[in-house]
C-alpha cells in the first residue's frame, strides 16, 4: 500500500526512484523542491527492506 512521503527522512528515501524518473534532480535540492511544492504536489511511495522501492507523484489542477 502506498504512503504519502511528509517527513524529510521518507521525501529524501524517495530521491533514489524519483531520479531515475527525473535524471535531472539534485540530491541536495531534493526535499526542498519537494516543500516548496507541497500544496500541488503530493510524493508516495512504497517501501520494501528499508527503502522506498517505488514512487510516483500526483498533482491537482484546473482542467481546461
């Protein structure tokens, strides 16, 4: 079952898989982007021994 990454610790597990998605992300600035975005953008994952071992994200909008 997927949880919603709030803390710091299970946003930055997530870096791993998101980068591999994203191979523009910085580790450094991981958690950050993901703070400023919080409003629109929501982080889950799930974990497997430890470690989040898959995660996706889903943001809300206005259609057109």
């Amino acid at each position: 079952m997927p949880h919603r990454a709030m803390a710091h610790s299970e946003i930055e597990n997530c870096f791993t898989v998101m980068s591999e998605l994203g191979p523009h992300l910085e580790r450094r600035d991981f958690v950050a982007m993901i703070r400023v975005r919080e409003e629109s953008f929501r982080l889950a994952y799930i974990e497997l021994d430890g470690r989040a071992a898959a995660g996706y994200h889903f943001t809300e909008g206005m259609g057109q």
